[in-house]
C-alpha cells in the first residue's frame, strides 16, 4: 500500500467517500467546507487504486485534531487497512505537533475505534439519522 497525503480534496479521496457514505450509506451532506482546510489521507494499492480515505483537521483546543470521513471501500474491508490509515492519521497529527485525537464515529464501529486506544465520551446524537458517539486518543509522542 501506498499512502499520499494531499493539502485539498483529492479526486481519489471525493470518490471513495461518494462511494462508501453516499452511494451505499445514503449520506446527503458528505461534503463541507471543513474540507477545503482539512489534511486528506488516501491509501492506493501499489497498481495505483485508491481504496481508503479520511481527513484529518485541527480542533477547537491546542493540540487536539479530528480524524473524520474515514472510508474504506467495500471490497477492501477486513484487510486492516483502516487500522492503516487511522495510524497513519496518528502520525500525522504528531507531526503536526498535535497530542490528541477526536472523532464522531457511526456507533456501529465504534468498536473498531475502540479497539485502536479510542475512548468514547459525552452522549450519543444523530447525523443525518445515523448514531454517532464523540470518541477521543491522547497521542504518546
């Protein structure tokens, strides 16, 4: 696999989210202007073939950065390749001089976050009818 980070919305990254939140998860609003200031992450196969994605941007707090929009095609899924890029984002962050990681995750992975040192807090709410919990990291250096 191989990673690009990219400083704007890459094609690559705008497909894969279509693909996997638009067109098999009926999301609406899946694009916003948090992308036009956000980091995107997208991982290829080494043919080249974008198949993951996320962004990651800076938070409200010093130090803290949200992960959000991460997309893993169907047919790469089970791979470990959203461990892959949530670390990558990890190490992104890092260098970035952040020292803590946020995400509103789909409820339904939020075992997948969990199981990768995130730790849920605050209460569930809904975007756009799906349940979504607020998830955080606190990043060693």
């Amino acid at each position: 696999m191989k990673i690009k980070i990219y400083d704007k919305l890459s094609d690559s990254a705008r497909i894969i989210r279509e693909e996997v939140f638009m067109k098999e998860q009926g999301f609406q609003n899946e694009f916003d202007e948090i992308d036009d200031r956000a980091k995107h992450i997208v991982l290829y196969t080494e043919e080249g073939k974008p198949v993951a994605t996320c962004r990651i941007f800076k938070g409200e707090y010093s130090g803290d950065y949200i992960l959000g929009r991460l997309a893993v095609r169907k047919e790469y899924r089970g791979k470990n390749i959203g461990a892959t890029i949530v670390e990558e984002a990890e190490r992104c962050v890092k260098e970035l001089g952040g020292n803590t990681l946020s995400l509103h995750a789909q409820c339904r992975v939020s075992k997948f976050y969990q199981n990768l040192g995130f730790s849920e807090y605050g209460e569930a709410d809904e975007d756009e009818g799906c349940p979504h919990i607020w998830m955080k990291k606190v990043l060693s250096h």
